[in-house]
C-alpha cells in the first residue's frame, strides 16, 4: 500500500510565516491574538486555492495549543499537530456542501453548549458555508450572534454573495487574494529545490500562468509534470500536456490584431486545431497581453497606438470568452471574436482624431484666435477716420414754415445719409460695407431719438404709452396724409 502524499498535502502551510500572499490576513489575526481581540465568528472569503482552510486550522492551532494563544506554535507541540492533522476533537471541521439541512445545524447548535474536551477553545470550521440552505442559516443565526464563550466559529467561502447578509454582518470578514504569479513561482522553485527536480524557469511561470493566483492549483500541476517528465521540466513539457500557447505565439497574434492581419489570424488559429490546443486558454492569455500593452502605453502614449484603442480591444475579446467556452465550434468562436477584435481597434472617437490631427499641424495652425474671440472681434467694428456721412439734403420744413415743436404742423422729413459717391473706393471689401452700415445705423438710431423728443409731449405720450409705438426709421410722409 502507498504512503505517497501530494506536493499540495506535504507542502501544506504549518505554520503563518509560510503562508504566500496573505500577509493581510496574518498580521490582522496576529494583532488580535496579541491583544486579546478575538472575535467569535470569521468569514474567510476568497477564490479556491489561497489558504482559506489552512488559514482556519492555523488560527484554531494557535488559540488551542497548551501555552496559546500565540500566533508562532512550536511544531512539537502534540494539541498543534492533532489539529492540523485533523483529529483534535475540539475542532471540528464541517463541508456545507453535504452538512447543509436545518436538522443537521440544530444538532450542531445543541452540541456547542457543552465545554470543549482538551483545549481553550471549541471550534467549528465550517467550508463552503455558502451551500448552507436558508433554514440552516436561519437556525444558526442566534447562536452566531450570542455563543456560549467557549465558541469560535470559521466559515470559510469562494462565494460570498450566497451567504446571507445576516451572517455577514454578525462576522468578521477576511478578503484572500490571488496569489501572483511571482510569488507562485518562487514557491514553486522552492519545491523543486527540495524536492530535486530540475525545472526551467519558462516551465515554472507557465504553471503559475495557469494556476490563475491559487496555489493548490499550481502544486497540483507541478506534481502531475513530475509524474510525465521525471525529474526534469521543460516549457515544451508543460505547453504540451496542457495544450497551451507559448507566450511568443500569443505576441505575434496580438501583433496581427493590431496590424488587421486576417491571413495570419486564420492560419494560426488553423495550427491550434491541429495542434490540439486550448483555444479558451489562448483566449484568456491574448487578453493578458493586451493587458501588457495597455499598461505600457499609459505610462508612454507617444507611440501611434492609443490606449483607448487597446480597451476596445479588450471589450472585444471579454465578450467573446463565454462564446468560445461555452460555444459548439471553438475555432469558429475564436475567430469571430479575434475578427471583431480587429474591428474594435480600427474605430477612433472624435477626441482621438482632433488629437491626431493636432499633432501634426504647423504651429502656427495650432495659435489660431478661439471661437469667442472671433465672434467678439466680428460684433466690434472699428471707425476708420476716413469713413465720413454727409447728409444729402438738409432738413426740410413743411409748407407752412413752421416746424415740428409748434402744434398742429406736420413732421419734418429727414432723409437716410449716404456715402458721397466720392468717398468710395472701387476696391472697397465687403466688410467694409458691412461696417459702413453698422454705423449709418447708430447715426440713425442717435437721429430718430432726436427726433422723437422733439415732439409734442401729448403726441408723444399717446403714440408710447397707449399704441406701443416703436420708432424704428425716419421717412418722408406726405401731409396731406396727416390730415
């Protein structure tokens, strides 16, 4: 019978200073242990693989063991190991996934009330507590809220919107992250290292890549290479069990989006099906490589490729991931998305042309006056000191000689000035003219004013006050009309 343990159970983190990527999560619980805030619910949330469940048996092992509660257990310590092993019985781990009927919490609640056997603390670590039916939730909802003091509870959860914000909000809530791929990595060289294993670089970063930021996922792969390569690794090795792209495959087809190269973009993806490789994962990995580029011409946009450009792109080949996964013909999908991809990257926004063309204007283009200072330069006309109105027939009075001051006589006509023929110039421009008649018309406006206030105060008065009268010219009234 074998013994053999997977790298992911013997490579288990035993104590917090070996967990990767969670120092949030280790310094936040180490600060509560040192000063004596320990809550009595945890809700540990995050994607599979980043030390949820570890993290729960480390937090029980460090409040459980004989000199606790001490975030740093010695690995002798016997309470530590039957914990971390599983057979302590003061901390008892429960899968919501086939523990979640209503019968089942209740037995759990009743059995909370007795004191724990042979540690502080009686703990129930309960995983993928999202799959705990609402009556189950229900029935542990008072118990959460109000334990007996010997009582901890640790839900653990990759879904976090499933559980009922009523349990939320009686936990205290811990965010694990994906673990980057560095940090994969390095551990992963770590492993091998111990474990004698010769494995290049590209190979290691490639699992890494596919582990997508879970570190059981990561040791699960390089365990399933040791047994196909032995003890030594390659990138070829790994590319070829797990059907992926090589990095500089996936360069050159962002490269031919870019440049809208149909013809490559149809052969190569010919050669992935023939090559039996996994067009959903060289999906994924072309976005990553947009990713790239994207960050790059934000910290540099001198280059004629915009990043707005690059987030269209992006829309393009997110909208095709569900279509490509989940689609009848892979290749097909795979290539309407790269094809509409390529037809995302070729549409501009208005900004992006003014910019565009800004950019390769002559300066002096560039200083032209602004629209309000056009407009405004266009409403002020200036006079020209040669530019003189001579009226062309004086004032004429009626035939009586009397003028319009004395009542019961007809108004005096003025006729419009006009430009004496000799002031004109044959090469006179058209703005010209318009000026000139701007100001003929202020000459005018100052002359009806005159005018009316030369008339009678009665007249006046009737023609403003009760007609509205709006005195706009001055013309030529016949008087025998004004009888």
């Amino acid at each position: 019978m074998s013994t053999y343990q997977v790298i992911a159970r013997r490579w288990r983190p035993k104590q917090f200073s070996e967990l990767v990527g969670q120092d949030h999560v280790v310094k936040t619980l180490g600060n509560s242990i040192e000063i004596d805030r320990i809550a009595h619910a945890y809700l540990f949330v995050g994607p599979r693989g980043t030390g949820k469940t570890t993290s729960a048996r480390l937090f029980a092992k460090s409040l459980n063991w004989e000199d606790g509660p001490s975030l740093n257990v010695p690995e002798d310590s016997e309470i530590g190991k039957s914990i971390m092993e599983g057979r302590c019985l003061d901390v008892i781990e429960i899968d919501g996934a086939s523990n979640n009927s209503v019968d089942q919490v209740r037995d759990l609640r009743d059995e909370c009330q007795y004191a724990p056997v042979q540690c502080r603390f009686k703990i129930y670590v309960i995983d993928e507590v999202h799959m705990l039916s609402q009556a189950a939730f229900n029935a542990l909802l008072k118990t959460l809220e109000e334990p007996p003091p010997h009582v901890k509870f640790i839900f653990a959860t990759t879904e976090s919107h499933k559980v009922l914000p009523t349990i939320v909000s009686r936990c205290q809530r811990f965010e694990f992250r994906s673990i980057p791929k560095k940090l994969i990595s390095d551990k992963l060289r770590e492993i091998c290292l111990e474990e004698k294993i010769q494995a290049e670089d590209p190979a290691l970063e490639a699992i890494s890549r596919m582990a997508m930021g879970g570190m059981r996922d990561a040791q699960s792969i390089l365990d399933q290479m040791i047994s196909f390569c032995g003890s030594s690794i390659s990138q070829e090795d790994v590319l070829e069990v797990y059907g992926i792209v090589s990095d500089d495959r996936i360069n050159q087809l962002a490269l031919a989006v870019l440049r809208s190269d149909f013809k490559f973009i149809l052969d190569e993806t010919e050669a992935f099906l023939q090559e039996g490789l996994d067009f959903y994962r060289a999906l994924l990995d072309l976005s990553s490589c947009f990713r790239e580029i994207l960050i790059q011409k934000v910290k540099n946009d001198k280059d004629s490729i915009y990043p707005e450009q690059i987030v269209r792109i992006l829309d393009s080949l997110r909208e095709g991931e569900e279509m490509v996964r989940f689609g009848l013909s892979e290749k097909a999908n795979f290539e309407v998305t790269l094809f509409r991809a390529v037809e995302s990257g070729k549409s501009r926004s208005i900004d992006q042309v003014i910019r565009k063309i800004s950019s390769i204007l002559p300066e002096e283009e560039k200083k032209k006056t602004n629209p309000s200072e056009i407009n405004n330069s266009q409403n002020s006309f200036p006079l020209k000191s040669s530019v003189e109105f001579v009226p062309k027939k004086a004032v004429q009075d009626d035939n009586s000689g009397n003028s319009l001051n004395s009542p019961g006589t007809t108004d005096e006509i003025l006729e419009d000035e006009e430009l004496s023929s000799s002031e004109k110039s044959k090469d006179s421009s058209s703005s010209e003219e318009s000026q000139e008649k701007e100001i003929r018309q202020i000459k005018d406006e100052t002359k009806i004013g005159k005018r009316v206030d030369e008339l009678p105060e009665g007249l006046r008065k009737s023609l403003i006050d009760e007609y509205k009268v709006n005195f706009v010219a001055i013309e030529k009234i016949d008087p025998e009309q004004l009888i």
